[in-house]
C-alpha cells in the first residue's frame, strides 16, 4: 500500500463494498415479486452518506466495476455529498448486486440474495487501495464485512486496524454475517480486529451468537476493554456505551486551533468519564488548525485502563418499516454527535434518531433528520424522551414544524 497523490482531510473516511439494491415492488417470495425498484446499499456507504447529509464532510473508498451499475453507484453516493473521487474502476470484475424481500432481515421469511462473488470491491487490498485517501480523516470506519470479501480485504483491514503512527481514529462495526465467511464463521478475526479499533458498534444478540457471551454489556464490555468507546447494540430496547476513564475528549471542534492531546491513564477531572466520548485508548490531535488536524492513533505499551460503567440510553418508539440499514444510521449518528463533542447520553439519543429515519424508510439508506430537529429531540428530558413516538414521515414533519418555529 504506497501513498499517491496528497489529499484533502476530511471528518470521516468510510472504505467497503457497496451494490445496487433491488428492492421488492410488493410483498412476497423472491420467486414471486415481479418487479423491483433500484437503490443502492452498503453498509460504510450508507454511514458515509448519512454523515454527509448531517453536514460533515466525508470519502468514502471503495472499488466498482466499469459498468453501468458501478456509474449508478458512484452517481448515487456523490448525490449525497460524499467525495468518490478515490473510488477505483475495476475493468475486469462487476459491481455487486444483491435482492432483498420486504420486511425484517431477522424473520424466517425474509430472503437476500447476494451477486457479490468476485465482485470489483472484493479486489480491495493494500496493493489497489491508495493509503493516503484512507488515512486522511478524522475517523476511519469499517465494518467487519469487508473482512469477509477476500483474503486481500481482510489484509487491508489488518493493515489499516494496525497500532501504527499516524493512524486516524478508526470506527469498527462487527456486522458479523456468517454466510460471507468462506470455512468459518469469521468470530474470531472480527474480535481481533475489534480489539484493535478505537470506536466499536456491536449488538447484543450478535455478540452472543459471534462469541457466546451472553450476560448483558457488560459482560462484552470483559470480552472488549481495549476500544476506548465501545457501544452495545440492544435494539428496540436501547444501546449502551461504555467509555474509557483513560480516554480524552478527542475529536475536537475543527474550526479551532487545537493542542496536541495525549493519552493519559491518570483519571480525568472535569467532565465524568461517563458523560464523554474520545479519541480512544492512545491518540493525539496533530495541532495544526482548521479541517487539516488529523486524529492520530498512536502506539501504547499501557495496558487497558480498567472498566467503567456504561451509559444505557433508551430508543424512541418507532413504527417500523424496514429494518434493513438501521445499524449503519445508528453508527452515523453517534459518529456524528462525536465528531460534534456532544455529551454521550445525546449522542447515543442522535444514533437512535438517525437510526429511526431509516427504520421508518423501506430503503435500506434515508435522509437523517436535519441538525436543528435532533437537536432539540436529544434535549428532551427523560419522560419526553421517553414518550416519543416516530412514524413514516416524521423526519418531514419535524423539520416543516422546525420552519414554522422560525420567526
């Protein structure tokens, strides 16, 4: 993997697969539906588009074919805000496709099926992939998806996951999926790689059938001390976030001048380290002003500092559409509030906000709510948070109720 040309940084780098998605005209089996609607999906491109439309700037990195479908792709996701300019044709291997049914991944009914074998994103290695596109953000997300495309996917995660200098802050969403997994179930590599990223997403029912740990957060918290923000997926329920005492309020505002930020395994004064998000369990902020100061992982012979308690946030109400692209708005959104310095307990609220505008889509990617609706959802205090009811539009309406309150 050898650096090209220099590039601009951005808030967020997003690298993985993307592919168009046919999505059902009705109910029904795969065998049955007569037509379909095209969209596209992915899950880092889902995230990338998502923060993109919440006003961050973001890249997101990834191969296609050099077909029509790889141009619907990249047409699709720049529609959205998001630099493709490091997107890579393949001339030889297509873009992925995949169909989906309506309703719930989770139920015995639903049907996917992939076209994704030999895909042009599963090329993706530290050979085909320019480095100085993927490490010139703020955050860089994954998923454990793109560990499962090939033997060259899963070495370029390795090598992006790895404690290096310079590293930007790296986001990881297990996204254990099974099927992709060629002789295995992949548990293990996603624990290694998950161990070795700074922010990790993992639902509470994927934990357990991924690495049979079963007893609640915290208990995966045991199985996962080293990120230095971990979130704990409980779907309808809830998520909690466990932060590290050692870690610093990292991603600091870019429009202003910032020192350098060291890992300490000292407790913090100030703000309580339940009520903080960070840069992870070793990182720096480079000092040099405006968009160009690059959050930095760094190597750390400190050993993991030791556990604190989580902080449980509940989900609104949501009348479910499709559940299909949830998990990425989530992740979106509590990058999002992240990147913002929001409290904690508002930044679990915005990845449930943002993970409602999609649940209430039946696309697998929908516009998140504009900034001055979530900001005045996650303010709410806990019974009115807790009262709160979202449907099919909701995100329309509470922005026209937003342009109503402007005087």
């Amino acid at each position: 993997m050898k650096a090209t040309d220099a590039v601009d940084v951005v808030d967020v780098v997003a690298l993985g697969e993307s592919m168009v998605t046919f999505l059902p005209g009705g109910p029904g089996r795969l065998a049955d539906i007569p037509s379909f609607d095209r969209a596209i999906g992915g899950a880092e491109s889902n995230v990338a588009c998502a923060l993109a439309a919440a006003g961050h700037t973001v890249r997101w990195v990834s191969r296609v074919g050099a077909d029509g479908f790889g141009d619907h792709l990249v047409a699709t996701v720049a529609s959205h805000g998001v630099d493709v300019s490091r997107v890579g044709r393949d001339p030889v291997r297509p873009t992925g496709v995949y169909f989906r049914t309506a309703g719930d991944r989770a139920t015995d009914a639903h049907e996917v099926a992939y076209y994704r074998a030999g895909s042009a994103a599963s090329a993706m290695s530290v050979e085909t992939v320019d480095p100085a596109a993927v490490r010139a953000g703020r955050v860089l997300h994954l998923s454990g998806i793109t560990a499962a495309l090939s033997e060259g996917c899963l070495g370029l995660l390795r090598e992006l996951t790895a404690p290096a200098e310079g590293r930007p802050l790296v986001s990881f969403d297990v996204n254990h999926r099974p099927a992709l997994w060629a002789g295995s179930d992949g548990a293990e590599v996603l624990l290694e790689l998950a161990r070795r990223a700074d922010i990790v997403f993992v639902g509470e029912d994927e934990a357990e059938r991924a690495w049979g740990v079963g007893g609640g957060p915290e208990a995966i918290r045991e199985l996962l001390p080293e990120p230095g923000v971990l979130v704990v997926k409980d779907g309808a329920n809830g998520a909690t976030a466990f932060v590290s005492r050692a870690a610093r309020w990292g991603l600091i505002a870019p429009t202003r001048r910032q020192p350098l930020i060291e890992h300490s395994p000292a407790p913090l004064t100030g703000r309580p380290a339940a009520d903080s998000l960070s840069c992870g369990q070793s990182c720096r902020m480079s000092g040099t002003g405006g968009r160009s100061g690059t959050l930095q992982a760094r190597v750390s012979e400190t050993p993991p500092p030791a556990p604190t308690p989580g902080t449980f946030e509940p989900a609104p109400t949501v009348d479910v559409v499709a559940a299909v692209g949830a998990g990425d708005a989530f992740a979106a959104g509590f990058l999002s509030g992240t990147l913002r310095g929001l409290p904690v307990r508002q930044t679990l609220r915005l990845g449930h906000l943002f993970a409602a505008a999609t649940l209430t889509s039946p696309a697998d990617l929908a516009p998140p709510p504009d900034r001055d609706t979530t900001d005045r959802l996650t303010a709410l205090d806990a019974p009115a948070w807790e009262r709160l009811r979202l449907g099919p539009g909701w995100t329309r309406a509470a922005a026209a109720e937003e342009e109503g309150r402007t005087p």
